[in-house]
C-alpha cells in the first residue's frame, strides 16, 4: 500500500516538474519575442504559461504588456487585474500594474476621442439624433486612469513618472470641466437670446393688416 501510495506521489511530482518545465520554456520565448517587438507570437507564448499555470505572476503581467503594445486596451486592462489578483506581496510590482493600467486607460481614450471624430465626421449631413445613438461611456477613462495612478502612488509614493502622469491627467480632466462649464452658460445665454427674440417677434404687428381691420372698421361704421 506504502508503495503504491509512493508511486503515485512520484508521479504526481514529476507531472509537477515537466509543467514547471513548459512554463519557464514559454516564459523564455514569450521574452524573447517580445524583445523583438514580435508581440503576437510573445502573446501566444504567455498564454502557454499561463495554460500550464494560472497563477504564474510574470506570464500574467508581461501578457498584459503585450497586449498594451498591440493596442487591446480592453484585454490589458483585464490582464493587470488578474495580475494584481495574483500579486499581493510585493509593493513595487503592484504599483507598475495599476501605473501601466493608468497608461492603458489613458491611450484607451485617446482612442475614443479619435473614434467620436471619425464618427462625426462619418455622419456629417446625417438626422442630428442618428448621433444621439452613439452614447458615450458610462465610465470614463480618463477618471479611471487617474485612479489608477493614485493606486500605484499609494504603493509606490517615489514613482516620479507615475506622479508626472497623474498631475497630467488632472490638467486635462479640470480642462475638461471648465470648457463644460462654459458650454452651459454659452447654452443658457442662447436660451435667453431665443426667448427675447420671440418675445420681440410677438410684440410686432404687421402694419398692412391693421390697415384693413381700421378700414374695414370704417366701413361698418358708415353703413349703420
């Protein structure tokens, strides 16, 4: 019984082994690829890994990375909170994650902002309400990114860059507020503008009409 039970122990350790094995060798090429800015072949390699081992911390986070290279915002920002879901010891690794998913959130609207232009431009000449359709996103980015740098600054206060993206990002975002502010009171005083016009338009009388009610006034006079 003792040794079966010990066979199935050395077995089970070796399956162990030979997965650590893959793991490290697609950990190498992914590296390598990436180096090379072959950055869908360094994909499919971390995604071996991580096929071989789940929890593996560095195929997690350099998996993100490519996919911020290949422009998959959605999937990198996805992939750095596996990663942080992973990654719960070291302080500085934590911060690269949630400052690299500031960076993501931060070109994801940079993106956006490309996409609405081409869509306006798209639909120039269209029903104004076909516009209307396209809704902007519940969530902003730009608000995200800025959250996400603060999380990297709480772990990580000396991250310079991390701070010098921060205060960019809550430039553009007061910008942001202020040109709100003034597209409100632009609207308010066109409100004004509409509603004194009409006003101006109600009080006018059209001179040719009273002309013929005062004659035809006159008329009726005369024959009583």
């Amino acid at each position: 019984m003792k040794k079966i039970l010990f066979i199935t122990l050395s077995i089970i350790f070796s399956i162990g082994l030979s997965a650590q094995k893959d793991v490290r060798k697609a950990l190498r090429s992914g590296n390598n690829a990436y180096k090379e800015q072959l950055y869908g072949t360094a994909e499919a390699e971390y995604n071996k890994a991580l096929e071989k081992n789940a929890s593996s911390k560095e195929a997690s986070f350099n998996l993100a990375n490519t996919y911020y290279r290949q422009q998959k915002w959605d999937d990198a920002i996805k992939e750095y909170q596996h990663f942080l879901t992973l990654e719960n010891e070291d302080p500085k690794k934590m911060s690269s994650a949630w400052s690299n998913m500031g960076n993501t959130f931060l070109k994801k609207k940079a993106n956006q902002k490309n996409e609405m232009q081409g869509m306006m431009q798209a639909q120039a000449g269209q029903n104004p309400q076909d516009g209307q359709q396209n809704a902007a996103p519940k969530e902003d980015p730009l608000q995200l990114s800025m959250e996400a740098y603060k999380n990297a600054l709480r772990l990580n206060p000396e991250d310079d860059e991390t701070r010098y993206n921060l205060a960019v990002v809550q430039k553009m975002l007061k910008d942001k507020e202020d040109q709100n502010k003034d597209n409100k009171q632009d609207n308010k005083q066109d409100q004004k503008d509409d509603q004194k016009k009409d006003q101006n338009q109600d009080q006018k009388q059209d001179p040719k009409k009273d002309d013929k009610q005062e004659q035809k006034q006159d008329q009726q006079q005369q024959q009583n």
